[in-house]
C-alpha cells in the first residue's frame, strides 16, 4: 500500500514542482522546508520540555500546570501545523525516500502516541484545573506520563535526523 501511495504520489504534478531542481525558486523549496522544519522542531520541544518538566517536579515557573499548558498549548499545535506542512512537501518531493523507510514510519507512530498524551494532558486540566496535582496518586500519573512523553519527543527527533541515514544504508 504504501509503494502505491509512493508511486501515485511521483505521478502527481504537485511532486514535479517540489522535485524540480532546475529552477531557482523550486529548488529553494526543500532546503527552506527543511530549515522551517529544524525551527518547528526548536518551538515543539521548548513547550513540550516545559510541561514535561513541570510535570516531573522541575518547577520552571510558579504557574499551576493549567495555567502553564494554556499558555504553551497555541504554539505546540502552530508548530505541528508548520512541521506537517514542511514535512508532507518533504514527503511529496521524496515519497520512496519517506514512506518506504521504516525509520519515517516509527517516527510517525511515536507522534501519534505523544501528540495523545499532550491531548490527554489538555483534556484532564479542562476538566479539572488541579488533575495533575491533586494527588499523590496523580502526580505519579503525571510524572510516568511525561517521562514516556519526554523520551517519545527525543524519539522523533532522533527518528527523523535518522531518515537520511538508514535510507542511505538500506540502498547499500
Ligand atoms: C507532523 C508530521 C511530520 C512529518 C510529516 C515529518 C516529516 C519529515 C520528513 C519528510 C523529514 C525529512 C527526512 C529526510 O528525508 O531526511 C523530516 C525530518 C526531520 N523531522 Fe520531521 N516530520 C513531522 C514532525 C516532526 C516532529 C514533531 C519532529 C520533532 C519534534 C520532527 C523532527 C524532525 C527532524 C529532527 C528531522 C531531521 C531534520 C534534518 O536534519 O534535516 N518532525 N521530517
């Protein structure tokens, strides 16, 4: 399935424009994508590591933890939405080189999970400003959470610098 998703996708002329090297202003296309993507990677672990953090005892602020997701959240999701876009025009420029490399596909089963527990974190806090730190029981919650979330983020980010190398190796 996903070689004929690969395959459909370098028929599209959305490809043959990110592909083109030829042209100054589509060749730029990829360097710059992957340079605004380095940057969404920057602002989705600063926010993530501050929850995280908190969330592990390591007060970074006096806010409560409502009060620090609230402010942190807005960048967290524009950040997913430029390292999607910057991402899937990576993803049609090279659709073989992502879709057919098992280190693209564990990294996107690793976001799915933490993107799931920052949702979880969001959606307990709404509920109840002081979820997470109401009790003993729950601070251990919390602090399992985000260790699993924090070593989930470093997972993608050690996934996706990855992609270009165990792609290279799987052509050996
Ligand atoms: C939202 C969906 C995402 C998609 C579709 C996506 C897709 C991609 C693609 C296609 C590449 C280029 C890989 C290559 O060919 O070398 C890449 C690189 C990378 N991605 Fe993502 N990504 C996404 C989210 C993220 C997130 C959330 C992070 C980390 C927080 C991340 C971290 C990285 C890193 C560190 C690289 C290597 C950059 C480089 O060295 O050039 N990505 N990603």
């Amino acid at each position: 399935m996903m070689q004929e998703l690969s395959d459909w996708l370098e028929q599209t002329a959305l490809h043959a424009f990110f592909a083109d090297t030829t042209r100054l202003e589509t060749w730029l296309i990829i360097p710059l994508s992957q340079t605004i993507h380095i940057l969404g990677v920057a602002v989705v672990m600063t926010a993530i590591g501050m929850l995280n953090l908190q969330l592990l005892g390591v007060r970074v602020t006096k806010q409560s933890f409502a009060e620090l997701s609230a402010g942190w959240m807005p960048w967290i999701w524009g950040a997913m939405a430029v390292l999607f876009v910057t991402g899937a025009v990576q993803t049609i420029a090279e659709p073989t080189r992502e879709l057919m490399n098992d280190t693209f596909r564990i990294k996107i089963v690793l976001l799915v999970i933490a993107v799931a527990i920052t949702i979880l974190y969001r959606a307990q806090v709404r509920k109840d400003p002081q979820y997470w730190e109401r009790s003993g029981e729950r601070r251990t919650a919390a602090f399992a959470l985000a260790s699993l979330s924090l070593v989930l983020w470093l997972g993608i980010v050690a996934a996706g610098r990855l992609i270009a190398y165990v792609g290279a190796i799987e052509e050996l």
